[in-house]
C-alpha cells in the first residue's frame, strides 16, 4: 500500500544466514554419512545419522517458513496481493507434509 | 552356524554403491538448496526442494534399511545372535519414525 512495503523478493529475510549455516552443516552431515557408508560402517549407525539429518532439515524448514510467514506472506497480505504467494506456499506445504 | 555366514559387519551390501551415489546427489542437492537460498530465491520454491531432499533422504533410509533386513538381520538370526542387531535396529527405527 505505501512505501515501506516496496520491497520485493529478494530482500534478506530475517533468518537467511542462519538458514544457509543450517544448510552448510546438512550438506558437511550428509558428505560425512556417503564416507561411513562407503566404509561399510554399521547399518543402524547410517540409518540413524540419516534421521538426525532429516531432524535437522524439518527444522530448517520451520525456520525458513517461519521467515516466510513474517516477512513474504505478512507483506503480501498488506499489498493486497496474497493470492498467488499463498498458492505458492500451500503447494509447498503439500508437498512437505505428505 | 557355517563358513557360508562369518563375514562381518564390514561385508558389503548388495546396494551400498547405490546408497552412497544417492546420498552423493542428496549432498549436492542441499548444496544448491544453500546456493538457492543465499541467493534470495522465493521461499516456497526452497521448501519445494527441501521436501524433495527430505523424500530423497526417506527412499534412501529405505534402500539401507531393506539391505540392512536381507544382509545383516537374516545372518544374525542364522547366527543366534539376533538380539544385539535388533536392539540397535529397534533403537535406529525410534529414530526415524518420530
């Protein structure tokens, strides 16, 4: 509606950084459990390094959602433009929690 | 009981290469999920890739845990000793499925 809600996508969300540090030590999680298996390390010990990273990953999405809901949907709402990050969103959220 | 079961835990699986070249991909994935968001890309589609990470992650434990069924759990019945390799298995599972 007024100038304060110019912005458009690109502008940094709160969470941004802390969002791509989350993602840095998945990708460092995930490189280190190829290595155990290669190793032939115990198959419940990949198994459970497996779920630690989907933990760690739900949580990233919480967080980037979270981002989402106060910075996209919020000034979206304002400009009267909510429809389409809406759709956007609830195909995500299908797509996330299925 | 025979020759025909004393590998161990280091045995290969019938699918480990196939594990490890889809955690290769599920690592480059989160790579660029990270790329993606450091670069100010639109939420929803970083949560799209990040379900589809998560799905990645959830086939994959799958795969490990089928081979993990056929390889280690049959031998460690034939062996007799079940017990050990079912509790860590038990314990993996509790992990996951929370």
């Amino acid at each position: 509606m007024s100038e304060k809600h110019e912005h458009n996508h690109n502008h940094p969300h709160k969470h941004t950084q802390k969002v791509v540090n989350r993602l840095a030590r998945i990708e460092g999680h995930v490189r280190s459990i190829k290595d155990m298996t290669r190793n032939g390390r115990d198959c419940s010990e990949v198994l459970l390094q497996i779920a630690a990273v989907r933990k760690a990953l739900d949580n990233t999405a919480k967080l980037l959602l979270k981002d989402h809901l106060e910075g996209c949907v919020v000034e979206a709402v304002h400009k009267g433009n909510e429809k389409e990050v809406l759709s956007d969103l609830h195909k995500a959220l299908d797509h996330y929690l299925k």
